[in-house]
C-alpha cells in the first residue's frame, strides 16, 4: 500500500475516535486498514467502592451522531446539541424541555459552538452555517472548501474553524465573512481530528502537525508565537506522526498540550521556554485543575501529571481498550466516558473508581460541565444532565 498516494487523496483519515472536547483511544493501524482489531480485548468492568451516584437528571433524544463526534455547548441557561441529519436542538439546562429545534436540512459533521447568541455547526461540503440561539433561524452560511469536523470557536466576535486539512479560518461571526486564513505546508499523513482550536481572548491556540503548537492573533491570523511539544521519529510516515491532536489546557500564563506517540509538555507562554516533558502518547484533550494536568493515553489508562514538574501522581488502568475519552473535571471528580455507555467517575486524589453510570449502550461521545454536572451526549442521539 502507498501511503503517501493515500494520503494524497484526501486528508488521512486517521480517527481520532469520536467526540469533540473529547474523543476516543485508537489505533492507526486498524484505522488505515493495514490490520485488523487488536487482539487486546476490552477490560472487564470490576466493582465500584466509591459512594459517589451519578444521575441523569433527565435525557432528551437529538438525532444520532452517524459515526461523527458532536458535542453539546452550553450558554444562557440552555444546553445546544447537533445530529449528523441537520436538526440542532436548544434545551432547558435544567429540565431538558426543547425550547426551539432548527432543522438545517444539511448533513452535519461538527458541532456545536455557541457563541454571542450564535449556533455555529459544520458541514463535510466545508460550509459553516450560524444560527440564532433564541429563534432557531439561519443567520449566515459560508463555504470553507474543506471538511468542517471539529467544533468552531469564539471569541471577540470572531468565528475560528479548523477545516480537516489543517487550515484555520477566521470568519465575522456578524455575516460569516472571512477575514482571514492561516496555512502552512502539512506532512503527507495528519491525524483526522475532532478537536479543533481555543479562541481565548484575542488569542486562537492550536495544536499542530509535526508535534508544534501555535498561537495567532485572532484580529488577523498572524503567527505570534510557537513551541514545539515533540519531534517527529521513526523511519515511516506512520511511524513520525506526533501532531497534536488534542486540545491543550491554559493554566494563566502556562499551556499543556499532548503530540500523539510522543509527549506530554507543559510551556510558559510569554517565553515560550518549556517547564516539563514527559513520555505519554495521546490524541485527545487535556484537562487540568490547580493540582494536576489529566491525560488518557492510546490504550485508554488515565493519568494525573504534576502541573509543576510532571511527575506522575497515579495512573488508572482498569479501563483499558475501553476506547475512553477525554477527561472531564466536574465539582471536583473526573469524568470519562467509554465506547461502551458508561461514565465513570474517579477520585481526583488516587485515580480510584469512585462512581458509574449506564447510558444507552452506545459510545460516549462527548461531556461539558452544566448546571452543576455534565451535559452528556452519546452515539445514539441521546444527550443527558448528569449529577452526580
């Protein structure tokens, strides 16, 4: 098989599972074709000790995914989930009643992002597509050229994409005009990410191919600074894909981001100078609180790093090649899901298994803390307020 003529034909389509914050463990192997499933199986699931009880407060159904990783946004009281046939459903954060329902009669890929009263979801076509957050109704729609499959960002009235082939556009988030667009040669293999930027202040980070990381100025999609979190190796293009997939974490003047196959770095931001590195492969976001930087690995094992030095606190390793995703901090617990229907819920201290709940058997796709838990979102189509 060429790899390189694959690659070629279309941005490779190395999935980086599903989920937008938060996607799955994979191997890109099996994902290229070039073997079949692993042969570990995954683990089975032992008893919980904890006394943390999730709950799902309630569960609405929005449409099924179609084997894309949406993820519900949450702003004003009101919860915005996507499904892949076009309807984008706004619910009551606290009672889940559908306030308003938009079908956009297009097949979506990503989202959602809400932002200044804005919905903001993609298309595989590469349009992204803004609808108002109150009434339901189109507000703009603009053609990219490429896949849309990561979530949009926003900030200072400016809509940041990522299309699937590495290229990051700013639009007006008033008429989706675009104002610019940032480039740069790409390697013949990229990772098929869901993960897309973090438009912070005037500020848009970005992991990148080849292990970088960037930032640009939001007004004009200039480059203001870069870091490299790991550097390539190995003798095949397989083999030297570190692009960083997943979303890092800002932590005031320091950021933490993952290459996948490489590393785990934190950086002070003004400088640019690297405080840690450590040895850990990952395609999905980061999450990190005041203690701890929150890593899954390629084989689904969960670890908190010291956000000072790096060092490893504890690692989780009963749910491995459960294809978990990204970790998510709520009310003091870490949350992950698993490509099987469950949450589990650990003890940020020790890494234990302090709580699990059961959803509707599909994949987990996608968590973001609300209304004092975390909005849910599953291969189905079911999305759920769970407390815990």
């Amino acid at each position: 098989m060429n790899l390189r003529r694959l690659a070629s034909a279309a941005t490779i389509a190395l999935a980086a599972g599903l989920a937008g914050c938060a996607t799955w463990s994979w191997n890109p192997l099996v994902s290229l074709g070039i073997m079949s499933e692993p042969a570990n199986k995954p683990t089975p699931l032992g008893p919980v000790t904890g006394t943390v009880l999730p709950k799902a407060v309630w569960i609405t159904q929005v449409g099924p995914a179609g084997g894309f990783g949406f993820r519900p946004d949450v702003e004003g009281g009101r919860i915005v989930a996507a499904s892949a046939d076009g309807p984008i459903t706004v619910l009551e954060e606290e009672s889940g009643k559908v306030v308003t329902r938009a079908d956009t009669k297009k097949k979506l890929a990503s989202g959602v992002e809400v932002g200044e009263g804005r919905i903001i979801v993609g298309t595989l076509k590469g349009e992204v597509l803004a609808y108002d957050v109150a009434t339901g109704k189109e507000v703009w729609a603009t053609s990219l050229g490429g896949e849309v499959i990561a979530p949009a960002s926003v900030s200072r009235k400016i809509v940041v994409v990522r299309t699937a082939d590495g290229r990051i556009f700013g639009l007006s988030l008033e008429n989706g005009q675009r104002k610019w667009v940032f480039q740069r040669p790409m390697p013949s293999l990229l990772l098929r990410s869901e993960s897309g930027v973090k438009a912070i202040d005037t500020n848009v980070i970005a992991g990148f191919a080849n292990g970088k990381m960037i930032a640009l100025d939001i007004e004009d999609g200039s480059l203001t600074w870069e870091v490299t979190v790991a550097n390539p190796r190995g003798a095949t293009d397989l083999e030297r894909i570190t692009d960083v997939a997943g979303l890092p974490v800002v932590d005031g003047p320091n950021v933490c981001a993952a290459a996948f196959q490489a590393k785990v770095a934190c950086f002070e931001i003004q400088s640019r100078n690297q405080l840690w590195s450590r040895d850990l492969s990952t395609a999905l976001p980061l999450a990190g609180d005041t203690r701890y930087v929150y890593v899954v690995d390629d084989k689904g094992a969960v670890h908190a790093l010291d956000k000072v030095s790096g060092a490893s606190v504890w690692k989780q390793d009963k749910l491995l090649h459960r294809k978990v995703t990204a970790p998510l901090l709520v009310a003091g617990l870490l949350v992950v899901g698993d490509g099987f229907g469950f949450l589990h819920v650990l003890s940020t201290e020790d890494g234990s298994i302090v709580g699990r709940l059961a959803t509707d058997g599909s994949p987990i796709l996608s968590m973001v803390t609300a209304a004092g838990g975390a909005a849910v979102q599953t291969a189905k189509g079911a999305v759920a307020l769970v407390r815990f």
